[in-house]
C-alpha cells in the first residue's frame, strides 16, 4: 500500500492512472495527489482515485 496525501490541487490533463472507471484517459478534470512513499505527484481523476484506495493501492496518510 502506498501512502498519499491529497494536495487540493486541480487541473485539467489526461490521468496517470486509469483504471476501468476512468473518465480522463486522454483529458478531464484530474487532482494532483503526493506519493509520500518517493515524493512524486500522480495526476489522477476522481474514479481512479477512490478505485485506489477501495482497492487499498493507495493509502491517506494522516496528518
Ligand atoms: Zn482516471
């Protein structure tokens, strides 16, 4: 499981993660999220985003 936390930041492109229910595979509205695990920023839409972390792929770090 990998540790992120949610930047609050948004912006348009195409999502680095698609997944099935992906709804930005090549441009949408996408949220940028931090890899805590080796500091990178993933580009991800909504549905990706919560399939990660209902599939525990992803995890919220707590503050
Ligand atoms: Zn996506």
């Amino acid at each position: 499981m990998t540790k992120i936390k949610l930047t609050g930041v948004k912006h348009q492109g195409k999502c680095e993660i698609s997944t099935n229910q992906c709804i930005a595979k090549e441009h949408g509205n996408l949220t940028a999220v931090f890899n805590c695990e080796n500091g990178s920023q993933i580009n991800v839409c909504e549905p990706c985003l919560k399939a990660n972390l209902i599939e525990k792929t992803w995890e919220l770090d707590s503050y």
